[in-house]
C-alpha cells in the first residue's frame, strides 16, 4: 500500500537513521575504539616518557617557549600533568582525531557504496547528515574529555592533588586551577570546530576518506606556518589558528581572555561557514547516480 505521497505505508522519514542508531554503527567501528582507547592510552605513555626518562631539569635557555616551560612543571601534581598532556595534543594529535572522526563519516559511506543504499532506504538527506554530524562531534568530544580526564586521574594518583603551578602566575589554588582547566579544555574544543567542519565539507565532496581527512589536517598545518610569517602583518588574524594558544591568558592573573573570546568568534564564524556549505553541498549533490 502507498501513501499519496508515493512512500509506503508506514513509512515515517523521522524513524530512519535516528541518532541512536547511528551512534551505535559508529560505536561498533574499529577506528572509533583504537582511537578512543589510544586517548586513554596517551597520558600511560607521556607519564612513563616521564618516569623512565628521568624528570625534566630545566636548562636549555630561556628561549626554550611555552612547551618547554610547562613541561618543566609537568611532574608538579596532577592539574600540571594534565595541563601538559592537553598542551602536547592540541596542535596536532587531536586535530588528527578531530579530521578522522567528522571527515571519515560520510566519504568511507560513500567508498563503501553504502550511501546510496542508505538514501535509497529512503533515509532524508538533511537526517542522515544531522545524525552523522552529531555523532562525529561528540566523538570528537569523548575523545577529548577522556585524554584530559585520564591525564588528569593518572597525574594525580602519581603526582599527587596540588596547586596548579605556571610561570606566568605562580601557584593557582586546586579549585580555581580545576576551573581554568575546564576551560581551557572548552576552548580547545571550539577551536577544533574548524578542523572539525573543513573535514565534514570534504567528506561529502569526496568518496576518498584518507582525502577528506588529509585535507582538514593540511590547512590546519599550512595556517600554523603562516601565523608564523610576520611579514603578513593584521593578515595573521584572519588564519583559523592564530588564536590557538590565547587559552594561556587563563593561566595569568588576572585572567586574560580578550583574545580567547577573539579565537572562539573566529573558529565558531569558520566552522559555521564549513557546516553550512557541506549542508548545501550534500542536499544539491547527485549522490544515487
């Protein structure tokens, strides 16, 4: 029997691929538990980088930057190990998850030859890529929370619950240095937003997954060299990653977060910008044929 419509009797658009069901096909992945467990896994290794290579004595220089500030201190309780562990991931390893998660999801559908099927079932377009999206960005979350969650369990079990301590402020109080951590974990989190959308863009314009994430993590890469060049002027502020590091305004006392608010405009108006044409893209792309 069929509906005026033409659909089938019974058939309701919003029961098809529900968030539900796609959280769990994506579960059920491999590359979705290697990377989850890998997260766990990284505060293991940077703590046992530490324990077997001796703790970090300083000298080197005064030029050595931020990294090698922080990972001075690193040892100095479980806030600063942390701290430290975010720090090392940020600027790569989790832009790779981020670009994994959200640029896999539609583009390995599409090169399994799964996706006609799943529009052909019929599945709406626009509900297959808000499920998809929305799985893809709380992976990425989970993915996030638990690097920093595990570091912070694993630091202070070894290194005990003390003040956070910076070279900028001094010591921070656990409470408030908890806070700060908190945010400072947010802040990442709307930053990745840009990879995250570039990666969603690709993955529906490609049926190449390894592209798709390739992709999100060269511009990340190319917009780093580029904040770099100082002969570019005011033209750096435009880059999706000059604001990366304005999250060490909320190590200072007083609290710096001028730039942090610049830095979450910029990735929120990007990442709004990718979301919307891959959204547009993918409802005018012929995919069936």
């Amino acid at each position: 029997m069929s509906l005026p419509s033409g659909a089938a009797g019974g058939y309701r658009p919003g029961a098809t691929l529900s968030f539900t069901t796609e959280l769990r096909r994506q579960a059920s992945r491999r590359r979705t538990r290697l990377t989850l467990g890998f997260m766990v896994a990284l505060p293991l290794i940077v703590l046992a980088a530490f324990e077997f290579g001796g703790r970090s004595g300083g000298g080197g220089g005064g030029d050595r930057g931020q990294f090698a500030a922080l990972a001075d201190i690193a040892t100095s309780g479980g806030l600063n190990f942390a701290l430290f562990t975010l720090l090392v991931s940020s600027s790569f390893l989790l832009v790779v998850v981020v670009a994994l998660f959200c640029g896999d999801t539609v583009a390995s559908e599409a090169s399994w030859g799964s996706l006609r099927y799943l529009l052909a079932i019929p599945v709406p377009r626009g509900r297959l890529l808000g499920s998809k999206l929305l799985v893809s960005l709380l992976s990425s979350l989970v993915a996030l929370l638990l690097l920093t969650g595990t570091a912070l369990l694993v630091g202070t079990l070894r290194y005990g619950w003390h003040p956070l301590v910076t070279t900028v402020a001094g010591e921070i109080a656990s409470g408030p240095a908890l806070l700060r951590l908190a945010g400072i974990t947010g802040y990442v989190a709307v930053t990745l937003l840009v990879t995250a959308g570039l990666a969603f863009l690709l993955s529906v314009s490609t049926d190449a997954p390894l592209g798709a994430v390739g992709g999100a993590v060269l511009l990340q890469i190319l917009s780093s060299i580029l904040d770099q060049i100082t002969a570019l002027g005011q033209l750096r502020v435009a880059l999706p990653t000059h604001y990366a590091e304005a999250w060490l305004g909320l190590l200072s006392n007083p609290v710096q977060t001028d730039d942090m608010v610049k830095g979450a405009i910029s990735a929120l108006s990007y990442s709004a910008l990718f979301f919307g044409w891959a959204w547009y893209r993918f409802l005018s792309k012929d995919v069936v044929s």
